[in-house]
C-alpha cells in the first residue's frame, strides 16, 4: 500500500512538471494542430468554445503571446477574466457593446453618437480593455462618470469624451502619448492630470467647472485650446488669464467666446484625418 502511495505521489510531481515545462508533442484544440514552440494560434470559423478548457490550453503552452477566436462566442466577462489571467496575451476577440460591433485588434473605435443618440455608461465601456491596440477612441455623447478603463488603454493618441458626466480626468494623466482631447461638457474641476500629457496639440475644455488653469501653462506642445466656460457657463477667462496663456503658449490658437465646436474647431486639418480614423475604424498619423 505504501509503495503504491509513494508511486501515486511521483506520478503527480511527474505530471506537474510536464505541465509546467509545457507540451513535449504537437497538440490538437479546438481542430488546429498546435505544436509546443507555437507563439501564435488562430481558430477561425470556432463559434463553440468551454472557457475552462480554453484555460487549461493556454496553461499548456507557455510560449503563446497571441490567441485569435474572432467566431467565438465568449461571454465579455470569460474575455475580460481571460485578458487578466494572462495579460502577456493578445486575444482576438468579437464583442458588441449595445449596437456596436468591436474587435479587439482594432485601432480606433467611436461610438459616432450625437445628442439624439442612446446613452451608454461606464460599466458599458469597461470591456474595452481588450482593445489593447486602440489608439483613437470616442465616446462622447454617452452617460460616462468613470473613466477608469482608460489605465488599461496607454496607446491612446486622441481621446474624445465630451458630453459627459465625468469628474475626475486622473486617468487621462496616464496617457503619455496622448495628442487630441475633448473633454467639454462634463463637470471636471480639476485638470492637474494633464500636465502628465506632454504631447497634446489640441485640447477642448469649455463648459466643465475648472477651478484652476495653471496647469494648462505646463503643455508647451499646445497649438490649439479652446476654453469658452471652462469654469462657468456662458463665460470668458478674465484679461488675466488670458495674459498668462499667452505668454506661457505663444504657438497656440485660442477660443476664448465660443462654443467648443465652433470657431474653426472642426475645420482644421487635424480634424478632417480624425474623421477618417472613426469612419474606418482604423488609426492613421496626421500627415
């Protein structure tokens, strides 16, 4: 009895440690051959997948950095739960938020929302974090109040989150490359988060509550700012302010009294590329 004990015991260390160096032969999933050395592996035309043994497959190979199931269909929680068992991993994945189609390996997404549209919120957007590849995101016109998600989105070089219920812009501080920003109409009182920004060419911040401007003095890159109630509605920075944003940015444009989309905002070139970026759903560099 006790030799079989102890023969049990090694074949289960014997076992682990297989496991834990990996496959030794080729391994077929899901109807794909998989050899051990493999760092990528697709399943196209997949629709049926166990989550669990989708698991136990990755723990099998180790090498893997890229798993495509596009077809599949996986609760956005399995996907969530999966990208943070193994954040070395790419998922490819499809999932809809509401009437919104996404891949995670694309570039740029919008929810091309206007002011008739159905709002979506935070909890909505929370799956975008597989989007590991996003560099140009839209989600203004929607009943956001948390902007969490965006710490799992670093490529971001244009943010638009205008109109809004948003109050806290920290995330937005830890997107280093970040270019382009609205962030009109929410109820943001504090923007010291961008300073973080040091790459921001255009920047809209009317009709928020900010109490304090000074940190807009620390983006040199600035070439565009628009301002208009930026504390208060239907008012103007004073003389003041207006002397120290100009002294402190001499190469930017400013709008001090008008609305965030008008005067000339939506006519520079910069803006045109962004409109072909949302339209495609692909991100393209502004030149």
């Amino acid at each position: 009895m006790r030799k079989v004990l102890v023969l049990a015991i090694m074949l289960i260390v014997l076992s682990a440690a297989v496991l834990a160096d990996g496959p030794k032969a080729d391994t077929v999933f899901l109807g794909v051959t998989v050899k051990p050395e493999d760092t990528y592996v697709s399943f196209p035309g997949v629709v049926d997948v166990d989550v669990g043994e989708l698991h136990a497959f990755i723990r099998a190979f180790p090498s893997l950095v890229q798993v495509d199931l596009f077809d599949a269909k996986i609760d956005k929680n399995d996907m969530m739960a999966l990208a943070d068992a193994y954040p070395d991993i790419f998922f490819g994945f499809t999932f809809n938020i509401a009437e919104h189609t996404l891949r995670t390996d694309q570039t740029a997404f919008s929810t091309l929302h206007n002011n008739k549209s159905p709002g979506h919120n935070s909890q909505d957007f929370a799956v975008l974090k597989l989007l590991k590849k996003l560099e140009a995101l839209d989600i203004g016109h929607n009943l956001v109040d948390d902007i969490g998600f965006l710490y799992d989105l670093p490529n971001l070089k244009i943010l638009i989150i205008a109109l809004n219920q948003i109050t806290d812009i920290t995330p937005v501080g830890s997107l280093e490359d970040l270019e382009y920003l609205e962030m009109f109409t929410n109820k943001v009182t504090d923007i010291s988060p961008l300073v973080n920004c040091q790459k921001l060419l255009d920047l809209n911040i009317g009709f928020n509550r900010i109490q304090d401007i000074s940190p807009l003095l620390q983006l040199p890159s600035l070439e565009r700012l628009w301002m208009y109630s930026y504390k208060q509605a239907r008012q103007e920075p004073t003389r003041e302010i207006k002397d120290q944003l100009r002294q402190a940015l001499p190469n930017a444009q400013f709008n001090f009294h008008n609305y965030p989309t008008l005067a000339g905002w939506r006519e520079h070139q910069r803006y045109y590329v962004l409109y072909q970026i949302f339209k495609t759903s692909t991100f393209l560099p502004w030149d």
